[in-house]
C-alpha cells in the first residue's frame, strides 16, 4: 500500500522525513462511481470495475460500492447532501479506512469529504498513481512516476497538516500558526524537488537519445506496440520475439519500455518495444511524465494496436488509445490494428470488432494464431517504407553484401559469373553507398552497372 494512502507517509514519501512507526494500514475501501448524462448507458459500472481492478491491486479489499446517478455537479462535494450522507454512513458501518471516487476530485471536495467522514478519500488519480508508483522498477520510472505524484500532490499538501493548530488573525506578520508555517516550508521543498526531479528526467532522455542515436547507425526498421492496459502487449513481444518479458493478468503490469530484435524473412530485422499501457481517465501529469517511455511511439516507423478484442467495451479501449496517441503527437503514425485473445473470444465478439475496424488482424499471443499474418503486415509495411532496388554488385564487394543484409530486406539473391544480383529494399537514407552498383535497367539481363556520381557529373560537364 503505498503513500498516498497514508497520510504521515505521505509527507515521509515527498519530504524525506522519518515515517511515524505504526501508520495506519488502508485495508477496506468503499467505492463511489457517478453515472452522468453525458456517458453512455453502463459505462460507469464498467469504469467501476476497472476502478476496483485498480484497487485491489493495491492489496486493499473492496467492501462496498456505490454509483451515483448525477444531473449535476455540486461545487462542495461533487454530489448532492443526501447521497453524501448516506455513503459516508454506508462507509462507516462497513469500518472502511478510505473512500474511492471514479471521478477526480478537486483539492476542496477531498478536504470537505474528509472533514465530513473523518475517513482518508481519494479518487481515480491517485489510485492510478499509486499504482504506478508500486510497479516502476527502473529509475526512468520511478523519476517519471515521482514527478506525477509530486505535482498531483502539491495543491493537497493541506490534508497532511490539518492536525495542527492554527493560529487566528491579530498575530501580526509572519505569525502564522505551526500548521500554516510548517505547509509554507512544505511547499518549497516540493517545488525544489519537482525542479529536480525535471532535471533528471532530462538526462535520462539524453540518455535514451543517445541509445536510439547508436541503434539508428545501422537503420533497422522500429515498431512500438501500443495499446489499453492489460491487452496483451507484453505477451505479444513476448509470443513474436521469444523475450521473457513480465506478462500478468493485471492492470499495468509493466512500466518500462523493453526492446527486442524481431528477425523476419529475408534477413530483414524489426525492433519492437513494448510500451506502457493506456487507461480511460489517466491523469494528465503522468502522460507527460511517461513521454520520455512513449517516445518509443513518436520514433518508431509504425505502430501495432493492440486490443483486446474480449473486453466489454473494446470501442472505448479503441478510442483512448487513439486519443492519447493524439495528445503524444503520434497519431499520424502507420497503424496495424491487432485484436488479441481471440482464443477466448466469442462469435460475437469477433463480429463487433469487424465493425470496429475491418482491416484489424486477429490474434492469439497465448497460442501464436494469426502471428504469421501479422508479421506478413510488419513486413509489407517496412518495403512500403524501403526503396525497391536492383543491384548488381561483384564478388569483390562482400562487405557491400553484408552490409545490405544488416541494413534492408534482401528480396533476391542470385550467383552470376563474376557478381550477384540482388533484389533489396533499403531505406532511401542508405543508398549512397551501392549508387555505383544500381542496375541501370532492372528488366534487362545481365545490366551493367550504372556509372558512379563523379562520372555522371564528368560526362553532362563534357
């Protein structure tokens, strides 16, 4: 169970300092959804679920549940007086530790809420958060998920000193109270480490940066999989690549971008990383703390979707995944859209993600169905990128040979008396080094080679 939750280690976790001994231990959480006009019929209970996945991958029970039909928002509390009461009251006789809300609360309605319950609420934010922060494992993630976490935090630090006494006006300048002064200093410390910790984030993208500088002098074509929480993405680079990456039955189960070398027909190499999952309401910070993870996305030559095609609502799965790809700037990238599970898929199922997108490849990363279609994708979509060439390279030049191996898709290869013709694609960056040995008319055979830059240039001076 991590800070949030806890208000002493709240304030360890942020400011450094020596939690007390025995806090409190969250254990019961009451769940509240609210159901507005503007959602679409069972998408709060469906939002609920997730919001209770979430939860209990804290290790914390759910007890109790609540959804709330709501015409309009109440500036205090978020809903209405009497529901109010009656789910503090509902909490209360359930002995729960926290109140969870599907929406985001703002700073006031969390405090009017606590005030009102004497019981530690929170809302869909901070669970996300949470469970990021017990799930980061590199120190990329863990910087990026610290950061989220400190600004969320900072307009809340109040709840942390309400304990305190505070003294009333007549005190004259700068005599505040213990408690105002205390969350004075609190504040400063917070905006010094958020400073920090954009610092580090920057060297660690310098880093990365110059990771993707050393891949990219050999250009092998990238993908990034990209996709809903819990789709099966991590299975998937597991199922094409042979990589043991972690891959749970779990709402973000792993964090950290992981990249592995694909090897598809022809020689042709593909590295594919695997991404951070998205999820319905994730909060802003953490999008832009994870850009550093999801510059994956914004590099790679194309994307594969992934979506689990047995989710009750893969439409909305669909459509976030889209919308935070649009707000990372990758959205103009190349997608092949893959629906997974269908081992476990039902007839309508399938159907319904037809209509969803009717170019999508069906899949199974459990038991390798339809994996050779998808890699015929990968591949169809890498020569669309490559120019098509026709070579005609002599033996002399092996290290020409190798090198167009390593770097494109070696269609054709064929032993003639003194050279070989080969039939590539190659990225259009890379073809300086073979302009000497492209065929000057690929349907004649045999074709000579085609005369270097320098004697072209001779000849149209002549």
């Amino acid at each position: 169970m991590s800070a949030l939750l806890s208000t002493p280690s709240l304030m360890a976790d942020f400011l450094d300092n020596t939690p007390q001994k025995d806090p409190k231990r969250v254990e019961r959480a009451y769940l509240v959804g609210v159901q507005t006009s503007k959602m679409a019929a069972g998408e709060a209970e469906e939002l609920l679920n997730e919001l209770q996945e979430l939860v209990e991958n804290l290790h914390i029970g759910i007890v109790g549940r609540n959804l709330v039909n709501l015409r309009a928002p109440t500036p205090a509390t978020l809903i209405g007086s009497g529901k109010t009461e009656e789910i503090i009251e509902a909490a209360k006789s359930l002995n729960c530790d926290v109140i969870v809300f599907d929406e985001t609360l703002s700073p006031a309605q969390q405090r009017n809420w606590e005030k009102l319950s004497g019981i530690a609420v929170i809302d869909r934010q901070e669970v996300i958060l949470d469970v990021f922060a017990d799930r980061a494992q590199t120190r990329e993630a863990v910087i990026q998920v610290a950061l989220a976490r400190m600004e969320y935090s900072l307009p809340r630090l109040t709840r942390a000193w309400t304990h305190l006494s505070r003294q009333g006006g007549g005190g004259g300048a700068g005599m505040g109270g213990e408690g105002e002064t205390q969350l004075e200093q609190d504040r400063r410390l917070v905006n010094d480490r958020i400073t920090r910790l954009k610092r580090e984030l920057v060297d660690v993208r310098k880093q990365r940066s110059v990771q993707r500088h050393k891949r990219q002098r050999v250009p092998v074509p990238t993908c990034a999989i990209v996709g809903y929480t819990n789709a099966g993405k991590s299975s998937l680079l597991n199922a094409l690549t042979g990589a043991t990456v972690l891959a749970e039955d779990k709402l973000f189960a792993t964090l950290d971008p992981t990249t592995r070398q694909l090897l598809l027909r022809g020689n042709q190499k593909l590295l594919v990383t695997d991404t951070v999952g998205f999820i319905r309401r994730l909060p802003h910070g953490l999008v832009e703390a994870f850009k550093a993870t999801l510059e994956e996305a914004l590099v790679a030559n194309f994307l594969i979707h992934v979506l689990d095609v047995t989710a009750p609502n893969v439409a909305a799965h669909h459509e976030t995944t889209l919308s935070v790809l649009k707000e990372l700037g990758a959205d103009n990238k190349r997608i092949l859209t893959v629906f997974n599970k269908v081992d476990a898929a039902t007839e309508a199922q399938i159907n319904t993600a037809h209509l969803l997108t009717p170019d999508g490849i069906f899949i199974s990363a459990h038991t390798g169905k339809g994996l050779d279609t998808l890699i015929d994708q990968c591949l169809e979509l890498i020569a669309d990128s490559f120019g098509s060439l026709e070579l005609v390279i002599p033996h002399s030049r092996y290290d020409l040979i190798a090198r167009l191996h390593a770097i494109g898709h070696v269609q054709s290869e064929e032993q003639e008396e003194d050279r070989v013709r080969m039939h590539v694609r190659i990225p259009p960056s890379q073809i300086a080094p073979f302009a000497d040995f492209i065929a000057s008319d690929i349907s004649a055979a045999p074709a000579k080679a085609r005369p270097s830059k320098a004697s072209r240039k001779s000849a149209a001076a002549e």
